[in-house]
C-alpha cells in the first residue's frame, strides 16, 4: 500500500472515532510516551503487547526529532488499520504543525508541500483523550477546561482547549493557571485537582515533557516518554482496566 491509500483509509478509521476514547473495562491498558521517530521503540511495544488482554494507547507525538518519523508513522498507522480496537494513536503538538507552526521540524521540513496537506488532514481527525472508567485519563499534554470530557467532541483545531490538551505543560507549583512559557500553556497543582475532580477521575497519564518528574500532585500524574530523542531510557505504563487506579503505585511503569 502507498502512502497515500494508507492516510486516506487510515483518514475514514479516526473519522469514525470520538475525540474522547473510551477504553474497555476489561483487559489491562498500555501508555506509550512521545516516540518522536523512534521507530524501534513501537516495535518493542507491539512486538511485547499487541495480543490480548491489552490495548494500547500511544499519546502522541509520532513524528520529528528522531531519524525514522515517516516509517514510524506509517507502522502505526498500518497497525491501526489492522487492529482498530486494540490500537488508539492521540493527538500530540507535532501532529499539530499545520495549525500551530513551530521549529525546528525535521519531518514536516522534510516533506513535500502536498504531503504535508495530506499528513495535517489526517492528524487532525486524531483523538484528543483516552478514557477508563477505573478513574484512569490519559492524553498528550495538560488537561482542557471543559464542563464534562464529552464535550471534546466540540473542541477545534487551534482553539485554547487545543493547544492545552497539545502543548499545556503541568509543573510542581500550587498555583492554577501560571501563563505561557514560549508557547506552552503552564499550569499547577490547583489546576490539576480542579479539573480532574470536576472530570472524576483520579490518575493522568501524559507525555511531552522529556524532563517532567515522571510522577507530580502526589502521584496522580505520571508523565511518561518513550523515545531514545531525548532520553536515555524509554518508559510506558501499564494499568489493569479491572482494578480502580488511585495513584500511579497502581500502576506499572516499565523501561523498553
């Protein structure tokens, strides 16, 4: 299959999606961090889990920094094809390039002004969030601010609950909401327990920040990245669909 018939029957699989996943609740639940071109690493993660009783969640981040974003992308996205239930690819900043520009690009700078159209249209029908009814969240950056997760649907490309859920960064602060630092919304502990508790969940699953401690607000954020680009080791989590997730000790955290 050529690239272009693989986005476009990839493009009719997400249209077909909710912007909010709803994960079972049976079977166990695998995170995988930013792979950022890291094409070894999502093979290590399907090779290890792409069999029952998992699923697999990937949170965005598929493409630049790394030197294989096209044969990355394109592996998920043929496996997506083939396992649509096992399989959920969420949106992260860099599938966001043709909304928000930023720099430096490896892969959008490496592709032809046709391709980048085709590869935008498909990244914008991504998923947004993936949700389990054990208390368990998980999405690419900070949390939106939303009556209810179903309104995620109503979200638009660009508009400031996008770019939170894409380029929202949380920090160890008590604050809420602490502006903007070169582009990426900031945020605290009050912002986090206000939204998560209006959302009625407990545990946060998140990637895009390589040096984010890896738990914060007393474990109920867990920041995972999976991609030799910026770190040394790659981490995913792991979580039981069957068992209520209070903190991340419920959860396993593993190197690949």
């Amino acid at each position: 299959m050529d690239w272009e018939d693989l986005l476009e029957k990839a493009g009719r699989v997400f249209e077909k999606e909710p912007r909010l996943i709803h994960l079972p609740s049976q079977g166990k639940v695998v995170f995988v961090g930013d792979t950022h071109g890291d094409l070894d690493a999502s093979e290590q993660v399907i090779q290890r889990y792409l069999k029952k009783p998992y699923c697999i969640v990937f949170l965005g981040d598929y493409v630049d920094r790394g030197k294989d974003s096209e044969e990355n992308i394109q592996y998920l996205l043929e496996l997506k094809l083939e396992h649509p239930e096992e399989i959920f690819l969420l949106t992260g900043n860099h599938e966001g390039f043709m909304v928000k520009e930023f720099y430096p690009v490896y892969f959008w700078s490496s592709i032809s002004t046709e391709e980048r159209k085709k590869y935008g249209l498909l990244f914008s029908k991504f998923p947004f969030a993936a949700s389990a009814q054990n208390g368990l969240l998980a999405l690419h950056g900070a949390l939106p601010d939303l009556k209810s997760l179903e309104e995620m649907d109503q979200i638009e490309l660009g508009d400031e609950n996008w770019d939170r859920i894409v380029w929202g960064d949380f920090v160890e602060n008590e604050m809420d909401i602490l502006g903007d630092l070169w582009g990426r919304p900031q945020f605290g502990r009050q912002y986090f327990n206000r939204l998560m508790e209006r959302y009625q969940k407990q545990v946060l699953v998140r990637s895009h920040q390589p040096h984010a401690p890896i738990t914060m607000f007393d474990k109920r954020c867990v920041t995972i990245f999976t991609s030799h680009a910026y770190l040394p080791t790659r981490t995913i989590a792991i979580a039981d669909l069957e068992k209520e997730i209070r903190t991340t000790e419920d959860m396993v955290l593993e190197r690949i």
